[in-house]
C-alpha cells in the first residue's frame, strides 16, 4: 500500500456528510459530458436566481477558502491544525481592465499583510494576468513596438510587480509568481529574473514558476542558476507539470509553430524529476516548492530529503497541493513534520468560475484524478463504516 493511502489521516477534518457531498460531486465531473455543459453553460447560468448558491455549496464550497479573505480564514485554521499551511490565492481571472488590475493589485498587497509573521501563510502568489494584459505580455515577449497607451500599460503591469516584491522584501514575505500561457511567459520570467537579482540578495523573497510540461523548461532553471551563482543572489521556483496543455498544443498547430510541449507524459515526468535533482544538488542557492498532485513526485521529494541528512522541515523545501485535492498527500506529509502548503482559492463566486472550470476539467475521467480522488472517499467511507 502506498504511504499516500492513508485515508483517516487524509479525511480527519471532513464529516460523514462533507464527505458524501465531496463523493457526489467528484462522480459529477468525472462525467465528461456534463464538466463540458458546465464550462460552456455556467459563466451565463450563474446568474440565474439559486444557480450562484447551488455552485457555492458544492464545487464552490470544495474547492475554494470563500468569497474573501475573511471567509477563508475557517479553512486556514482548520488546515494549520493539522500542520497543513495556507496560500490566500485570489483566483478571479479573465478581467480586462486597468481598475480591475489595480484592485487585484490591492488585494495582493492586503495578502501580504496576513501572511506577515503568520505562520498559517507562509506564502503570497499571484498570476502576471492579474496585473495586466496577456495582450501586453505577449507583445513585450516578442519584442514588438508598444504604442503610447500600451507602454503605459506595461509600465503599469512593471509597477505592480515591483510593489509587491518591494512590500514582501520589507514584510520578510515569501512570494510566488504563477506561470500562464507560454507565449505570454517570456515577458512575466524576465520580469521575474530582475525581481530576483534586486530582492533575493539575502534570501529567497520572490519564487517563480517553472512548467515542467516545456521541453525547454530544464535548460532555462540550468540557465537561471549559473547566471544567480555569478551574480550572487537566490533563486527560488515552484515545479509544477503545467496546466494549459491543450490549448498551447492547439495554438502551436493554429498557427504553425513547433509546440512547447513535451511529446508525451514520460518526458513531462522525466524532466520534472530531473528540475527536482538539480534543484537538491544546488539547494544552497534554490529554493524548492514542488506544486505538484503526483505521489511518486512527492516521494521523490521526501527521498532526497532523508538522503540528504536534511531535516523535513528544513527551510527551502516546500510541498503544495490545491485546495480540495489530494488531501491523502497534504495531511500524510503534514503528520510527518514536511513543510507543505495548500492553494486556498477565493473571490466571488461568478468571478472564480474559470478556476472552477479548470478544476472540474482536470478531474474529468479522461484527465484522470477524479477516479483516484473517488476511490480515496470511498475507502474513507467503508472504513468509518467497519469503525462504527
Ligand atoms: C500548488 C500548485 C500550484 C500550481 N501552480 C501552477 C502554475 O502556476 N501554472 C501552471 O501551469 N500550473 C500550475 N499548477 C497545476 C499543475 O501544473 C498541474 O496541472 C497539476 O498539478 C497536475 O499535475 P501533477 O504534477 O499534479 O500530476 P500528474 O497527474 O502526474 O500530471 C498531469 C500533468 O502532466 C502533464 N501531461 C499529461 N499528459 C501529457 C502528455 N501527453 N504530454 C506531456 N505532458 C503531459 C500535464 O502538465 C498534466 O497537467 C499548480 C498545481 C499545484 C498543485
């Protein structure tokens, strides 16, 4: 039996009830049909009388911390008592303007205030499109002329970026920086880059994402390492396999370029191993967070851990998961003493929808998880059953 299998350590915190509601809806979106009836009905349905509450007390509730931060604070504590931590994501996506940006900004810069000496938040995130355009990205990335409202734009997205690192580098904050669409990322990784070489002189203060489904992904943190040991400061990346697959494959065939995207899972899973050793062999300089549901990855982790005379805990090793999934792996590396942090998702209902969707999708039974998730609920369910 694998060491993630646990299910009583994996469910401690979720009722009888929670958990059949938690069954009832993974048994709903492993049906492809209806994920796909969802994702196309429900960003008009939502605003049908009783659809926004029926979506806030089933995936809404499963996945997300609340509408604020205020709510999701319940969902924090409840995660810490099991030495599980939290990161406020603020998951409203798809905004396209500048009032939008800035107050996705603000909503940053108050996350950095509750992370602050908070040993529940150990880390801030947010996602280059929440500060700006992915028009303006792209262009950047491709090294094309802004006009005068674009380059004011870009100016705003550079001011943005620069505040929040500025603001966690006085706070003492860990902050990670998500990574998107491929041909928007050049733009938000040179950004990144400068961040780092200005706020992680001491210590690691800003963390990027590296998606490891990028056949050239491997190259780059190789890259990236060389140029911090010469100019002497830390760097620090999220490992992730990346979730935008088919739209970047359909894109590449779109338009006739050769597709980012690793030929198949093996090599996706090849290169992330090998990012997760290079990571350890350099772990004076890099700081590791593997986001990542894939239990062999996780023990892949813990294995270097312990063959490195490290302690679980040591300080630059961090394990993450989504809110609402893989909780056999969160609360098993939880009770052991790792450093491990869940995404805890929240906004308002109708504008976290995108993230829901993914979500759901990501758990269709052609994606996957939702069979392995399932399968945990059941076992957890007989076994209360025998219990009693
Ligand atoms: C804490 C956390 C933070 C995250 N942050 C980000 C982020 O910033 N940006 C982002 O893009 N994603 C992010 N993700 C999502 C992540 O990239 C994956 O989509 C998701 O975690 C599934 O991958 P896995 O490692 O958990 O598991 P697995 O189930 O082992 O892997 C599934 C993944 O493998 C890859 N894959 C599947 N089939 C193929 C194929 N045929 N060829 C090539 N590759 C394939 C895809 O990336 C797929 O998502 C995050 C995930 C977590 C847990």
């Amino acid at each position: 039996m694998s060491i993630f299998e646990n299910t009583e350590v994996a469910f401690k915190l979720k009722s009888n009830n929670e958990l059949r509601k938690a069954h009832a809806m993974f048994v709903a979106v492993d049906k492809n049909w209806l994920t796909d009836f969802g994702a196309w009905s429900l960003p008009w349905a939502i605003h049908i009388p009783g659809v926004k509450s029926l979506i806030k007390n089933t995936v809404f509730a499963h996945f997300c911390g609340g509408e604020t931060r205020k709510e999701s604070m319940l969902t924090i504590d409840k995660l810490y008592s099991q030495n599980v931590k939290s990161i406020l994501d603020y998951s409203v996506e798809g905004k396209e303007d500048e009032a939008e940006y800035e107050n996705c900004f603000n909503e940053i810069m108050a996350v950095i205030d509750d992370a602050t000496g908070n040993p529940k938040i150990p880390f801030v995130v947010f996602k280059p499109t929440g500060f700006g355009s992915i028009k303006i990205f792209t262009k950047v990335g491709a090294g094309e002329t802004l006009n005068e409202k674009e380059q004011k734009q870009w100016d705003n997205i550079r001011r943005r970026f620069d505040e929040v690192c500025k603001k966690s580098y006085e706070n003492d904050v860990t902050i990670m920086i998500d990574a998107e669409h491929s041909w928007m990322q050049d733009a938000a990784d040179d950004l990144a880059v400068e961040l780092m070489e200005k706020y992680n002189k001491k210590r690691c203060i800003v963390v990027n994402t590296l998606q490891m489904y990028r056949h050239d992904r491997l190259a780059y943190l190789k890259e990236q390492y060389a140029k911090a040991e010469k100019e002497n400061y830390f760097i620090g990346y999220k490992v992730v396999r990346g979730a935008y697959m088919e739209i970047e494959r359909e894109r590449a065939a779109e338009n006739g370029y050769e597709s980012p995207i690793q030929p198949d899972k093996a090599s996706t899973d090849r290169d992330y191993n090998a990012a997760i050793e290079f990571i350890f062999q350099h772990r004076d300089r890099i700081s590791l967070f593997a986001g990542t549901h894939n239990e062999l990855s996780c023990k892949l982790v813990m294995d270097k851990i312990e063959s490195n005379n490290l302690e679980k805990d040591v300080h630059n090793i961090w394990f993450g998961q989504l809110l609402g999934m893989s909780d056999n792996i969160s609360f098993l590396l939880g009770s052991k003493g790792y450093n491990v942090a869940k995404y805890v998702p929240y906004g308002p209902v109708k504008d976290v929808m995108p993230y829901l969707i993914r979500r759901a999708q990501e758990n269709t039974s052609v994606a996957g998880q939702s069979s392995r998730e399932l399968g945990l609920i059941q076992k957890e369910l007989e076994r209360r059953k025998l219990e009693k």
